[in-house]
C-alpha cells in the first residue's frame, strides 16, 4: 500500500477506535449471526450498517467494510496467535477482555477514518474534489472506463485491465499519499543537519555512510512526518468529532 498506514495499536488510536465504535451504546456484535467462523466475511462479522462521521464527512459503511478487507486477515492471525479456535465462535472469542470481532470493527473503522482523513486532505490541496463514497466509486468507475477504452484501442496500459474496489482503493491511497507528502515536504526542516540525525536515528552497524544514501534518508523522514501529519488529522493523536452508528 506504498506510503499507506496500517498501524493502529498506539494508545492514541486505540482511544479514538473505542471511542467511535461505542459511542452509539450499542454492542459490537449487534446483529451478526452467532458463532461465525474465521472464514466470515467482514459484513457477516460487523453487519452492513455499520458506519461514523468524521469532520463533518460521512464514513459510510461501505467504507467501513472495504477496511475490514484490508485488515480483517491480521486480525485472524493475531487471535489465533493467541490460541482462539478458528472454528466457530471465533469472532465473540475474548481475549485480554476483547474480541477478534471488536478487534476488527476498532481496526476497521480506523482505517476508513483514517483514509477520510487522507481525502479531506487532497480536496484542500486541490488534489481531489469529492471525498465521499459515491465520489470514489466514480473514480473507480471513470479508472476502469479508461482502462476498458485504452484495451478496445489497442493501447497498452501498466496494472491490471480493470479494478476491484480493494484493489484500486489501496492504489488511490498510495497516489494521494505520494501527492501529499511530496506538497508536505515543502514545509519540512529537510537540511543536512537534520538529515544527519536521521540517519544517526536510522543506521545499523553495517550502515552506508551517509552521502552514499542521503537521499533515501530524505525520504524517510519525509514520510515519517507525513505519516504523523495524517495520523494527527485523523485524530490519532486526540478524538476529534466522530459519531458512530452501529446496528
């Protein structure tokens, strides 16, 4: 997913899951058949009207669910690390007072938020005019068109003929984080000073020196705090306006 993050186990983030998929007093299971598998799907698990808000913006289920995808296969593998059957109950299992579905809806809708974040960004850098579902299915829509028209054409194109929804999701993402951490970078303390402390930070023993990978460091740090700048937006590091309906 290039520059895409998919950590959320932070504290911080953690506060802002919780806060969002209990904010409605409903139970995380509310409405899913009971003992499901590992192998459920993310709507068997969460249901499909599970959603929030952010800034205003809907995070609609949708989203939510397309999130599962991406992250339901981690969370499987993290409680069944812990020892929880795959068979069925697996999903109301607890483990540390939580289950692997309460773990995949935290996760799940910190991902959407989190990449409503990132869209919200691009619409103010001029990147991206409509942040909402219905704007990304016709990105997706307008993507495939033009890939379908360049094959009818006999024009060759890079990737695959068409798009899933997942797949061109996670290939958005990473070109709006190129995007914006490139307008982002222009704003960083990028000096050799700087960068020499972040190699300092970064090298191992057998490390380079640093002319020889100065740029790659650039890089990094670059990415790095790009990485806290959208985490922040999304309220990582506090929680922001969210409201979430879960039924």
């Amino acid at each position: 997913m290039g520059a895409t993050i998919r950590a959320f186990g932070t504290a911080a983030a953690m506060a802002l899951v919780v806060a969002l998929s209990t904010a409605c007093g409903e139970p995380a299971a509310a409405g899913k058949p009971a003992a499901l598998t590992a192998a459920a799907t993310p709507a068997q698990v969460l249901g499909t009207r599970t959603g929030t808000t952010f800034d205003g913006e809907p995070v609609t289920a949708a989203e939510v669910l397309r999130a599962a995808a991406t992250v339901r296969a981690e969370v499987v593998s993290e409680f069944s690390g812990y020892g929880v059957p795959l068979g069925p109950g697996f999903w109301d299992t607890r483990h540390g007072g939580v289950t692997a579905g309460d773990r995949l809806r935290q996760r799940a809708v910190g991902a959407a938020v989190l990449d409503k974040a990132r869209r919200i960004w691009a619409r103010e850098e001029g990147l991206l005019a409509d942040v909402s579902e219905t704007g990304f299915q016709r990105e997706l829509a307008a993507e495939n068109r033009r890939r379908a028209e360049a094959a009818a054409a006999g024009r060759p194109m890079p990737g695959v003929p068409s798009y899933d929804q997942y797949t061109y999701a996670q290939v958005r993402a990473a070109e709006l984080d190129s995007a914006l951490s490139k307008r982002y970078a222009a704003h960083l303390d990028l000096s050799d000073r700087r960068l020499r402390e972040q190699y300092k930070r970064m090298a191992g023993t057998d490390a380079p020196p640093f002319t020889r990978v100065r740029e790659n460091v650039r890089q990094a740090l670059i990415l790095e705090e790009y990485t806290r700048a959208l985490r922040k937006r999304a309220g990582f590091d506090q929680v922001r306006e969210a409201r979430t309906i879960v039924s």
